[in-house]
C-alpha cells in the first residue's frame, strides 16, 4: 500500500518485477542478463565509494582509477569484505543516512559484536520479488488459498516483515506467531495452527521440532493438523532432516532460502525443492576458504565446493561487496545461469575427525540416513587412544511403536565419516534449538577434545536468557 504514495518506489518495483519474472521464465538472453550485471556492479562501486565511508577507503582507489581511465574494474581485484569490517566499522559501512530506511534490524551478537543492518524500500523491492515469484510456484502445487503462520528465529529478526510482504503479495494472510517469545509459547502457537486452520508454517527447523513436540507431548498428532507446507530456513537442513520433519507433520518441507541478517536473500528454493541463487541481485564468487582463492565454477558436468562470497548489485541501504560469507557451499552451474547451492556448513565449523576433514552437513546426513524418526540429536566428540571417537543422543519421534535402528545409523556413520559411533535414544538438551541464533556447532556438538570454546558458551547463554 505504500508504493502508492511514493512514485520512485512503485517505478522502481514495477521494473524489477518485471526482470525478474523475465528471467525466471528464461526470456532474458545471456546477453542482456550480463550487460545488466556489468551495469549494475559499476553502479553499486560507485555507489558504495561515494556513500561508505568504509568502501571510500577500502576500493575508493581502485574504483576511482579505473573510472578516470575509462575502463570497468574487474570484481576479482577488489578486496574482501569480512564479518569482522563488518563489527569493527559498523556505521561505516552503511551507504545511506538511517533516515532513508524503512526498517533497521542488527544482527544477535551472540557471537561477537551486533552489527547495523539498516533496509531500505529498494533492498525489500529486490529481495522480495525473487520469494514472490517462487514462492508462487511453490504454494500453488499445494491449494489456491493459504494461511501462513510466520515464525522466525526471534521477534525483531526480518523474517517476520519479509514474508508478511511476500506472503500479502501472493494474496494470502500472515499470522505472526513467535513461539519463542513470552507472549506466545508453544502452546498458544499451536491452538494459533488448530483454531485459524494455518495452512503453511515459516520458521526454523528447530521451531518446527519443538512444536511437532509440543503437539506429541499433548496427545496430538502434528499430522492430523491442517498444516501442509513447512517452509524452513535459518539453520542447516539436510534432505534427511527435513524429510524426517514432513513425516511428523505429514507436510511437504522446503529449505526456502539461503539468507543472512547481513547479506539479505542470496539463494531461493523452487519447486524441486532445491535453492537456487538470483543472479540479477547477486554476483557470486565460490573460494577457497583457506587461501581465499577463487574457484572457477566453470562446468555444468561438476560439484564444486567452497565458500560462498557475494557482491550486491543494487544500490541498497547498505550494499556489500565481495562480502566473505564464512558458509560452505556446495555448488552446480544452471544452464538458466543460476547456480544449484547447498549450504554444508560454516568455514567456523568444518571438523578434522581421524584426519579427515567432515563438514556439518554431511555428519547430520549421516546420522539421520537411517533414522526415519529422529528429529532431535547431540554429538559429542571424544579421543580415545589416539582416535576420534562420537557418542550421539538421538530423540526418538518415529509413529507408533517403530524402534529407531541405531546400530544400523552408528555402522553408516562409520562408513560415511571414518569415525566410530555409539548412539543412544534419550532426551537432548534444549540448547540444540539455539542453532539460528548461534551456529549448528555451538548448539548440537560438544567437541570434548578440546575446552569449551566461545560459541558453544554463547549458545549456552541464549539459551538460559530464553528461559526455556
């Protein structure tokens, strides 16, 4: 309803619907697509060295050299920008006045300073209309009318006011229900879901897993709820997870998006159920996380694993360039120029266990591989003799009287991983649902091989200040 009073903005949200739905039915040419990327990465450089105070200093140099000479600069000799400019500069980073947004967030700072993440009515335009347009594709395999509860990792993240726009443009009602928040609870959110017959949930994997339980503890059955699609995001989500929460709640599950409170929306699932990224907001760069070299993601034939490094290309509140995202990606190139990403992980979090380096991803599909009915799991790592050694708890939610199989999980774990596995089915600690406020890490595994580190004593703290 606001664009109507501001002519700029409805133009503005006109002309990028319009791209968008171009590129997404594969009408745009390669040609026009790459000119409309050189175009916008040298509008957003001058953009940022103009605005930032941080950017002025960091590229400025470069940036303006460049344009004296009458020549493009090429993004791979730019510098990296990092999470720690990010804490370190703060409002130096930002490239408009807070008067010229129309919403700020910042990030938790559980894990180190928060930082400014200011949005303005061009951020949401760009960002937005990518969720609209897939999201469409999504929800109408599964009814023409909904009603979504949206839940997010805390009240004042932007999930709440992303997908209220989403969801509104699609035509369909929001019901904000934060479970978390001491004015909702588990209780209240699911008679939200029975009495307003909530169609389509949006939360974390781990808001999920406590409101399939809460249900299970009250005698119910989260499937016998009209609840057909969960939207996930926010935490790591493999297909075996997310597979094991559609069988609790007798739902479809999409892992919706690849998104940050920093870098905004970087991926977006489609109907395939796998994330996509958008190459009209977005220039993507897969490095090395070690050497920060790039990968050239080249072949169409290929996997390619690395950490995910974004440009913005729109002259947003607070545009980031070459912006080092810490996640871990796995990545194959689209013949529609999109790249097909799966987040493994954080760079923080990749684990050496009996020489080998394993990834979060790909110990959670380990360990669910097998266990149809597990939603809930604890890692503990130990060293015994010289060999990594992990100890799971694993909480059992399958229907019925069904037995997990756990030795079945600890022998494929073996196989998978080269670590010897002993699981039990118990109770775990509610410190596993902190993971999209803190890490995956910090809140399922507890690395006894070395003393507690920062993270998992943040993870702890969120989790005692809940009060849960």
């Amino acid at each position: 309803m606001y664009a109507i009073f501001k002519e700029d903005a409805l133009n503005l949200a006109r002309a990028v619907y319009t791209e968008h739905a171009q590129f997404e039915q594969q009408a745009l040419s390669e040609a026009d697509l790459r000119a409309s990327r050189e175009r916008r990465l040298e509008q957003v450089l001058q953009h940022v060295c103009e605005h930032s105070a941080f950017y002025r200093q960091h590229l400025g140099g470069q940036v303006l050299a460049a344009s004296a000479q009458g020549r493009r600069v090429g993004i791979e000799q730019l510098p990296f920008t990092t999470k720690d400019h990010l804490r370190e500069r703060g409002w130096d980073m930002v490239s408009a006045p807070l008067g010229k947004a129309w919403v700020y967030y910042e990030t938790t700072g559980t894990t180190g300073k928060a930082t400014p993440c200011p949005r303005s009515e061009i951020d949401s335009i760009y960002n937005n209309t990518p969720l609209i347009l897939r999201y469409r594709q999504i929800l109408k395999q599964h009814g023409a009318e909904h009603i979504v509860g949206v839940m997010g990792p805390t009240e004042v993240h932007s999930t709440g006011d992303t997908f209220e726009d989403v969801m509104r443009s699609l035509d369909f009602p929001v019901v904000k229900m934060w479970p978390r928040s001491p004015v909702i609870g588990n209780q209240r959110a699911a008679t939200l879901i029975e009495d307003l017959k909530i169609t389509a949930l949006v939360c974390t994997p781990a808001v999920a897993i406590s409101l399939a339980k809460h249900f299970l503890a009250q005698g119910k059955d989260p499937k016998h709820t009209s609840v057909r699609v969960l939207f996930t995001l926010g935490e790591l989500s493999t297909p075996q997870l997310l597979r094991n929460l559609g069988s609790v709640w007798g739902a479809e599950v999409y892992n919706c998006m690849y998104a940050s409170q920093e870098a905004s929306i970087m991926a977006v699932a489609r109907p395939d159920h796998q994330l996509y990224t958008v190459p009209l907001n977005n220039l993507y760069e897969l490095l090395d996380p070690d050497t920060g070299t790039p990968i050239d993601v080249a072949s169409h034939d290929e996997e390619y694993t690395g950490e995910l490094t974004i440009t913005h290309l729109y002259p947003g509140q607070k545009p980031l360039v070459r912006y080092r995202t810490g996640d871990m990606m796995r990545v194959r190139r689209q013949p529609d120029h999109t790249w097909q990403v799966t987040p493994i992980g954080r760079v923080r979090d990749r684990l050496i266990l009996n020489g080998r380096n394993v990834c979060a991803y790909d110990i959670e599909a380990a360990l669910l591989e097998h266990l149809d009915g597990c939603l809930d799991y604890q890692i503990a790592i130990e060293q015994h003799d010289g060999t990594d050694r992990i100890a799971v708890v694993v909480a059992n939610h399958a229907p019925g009287n069904l037995v997990l199989d756990t030795e079945r999980a600890a022998r494929h774990m073996l196989d998978a991983l080269g670590v010897p596995v002993r699981i039990e089915v118990g109770e775990t600690d509610a410190i596993t649902g902190t993971s999209a406020m803190v890490s995956w890490k910090a809140a399922r595994v507890h690395d006894r091989r070395v003393a507690d580190d920062h993270e998992r004593q943040a993870a702890l703290k969120s989790f005692a200040n809940r009060g849960a």
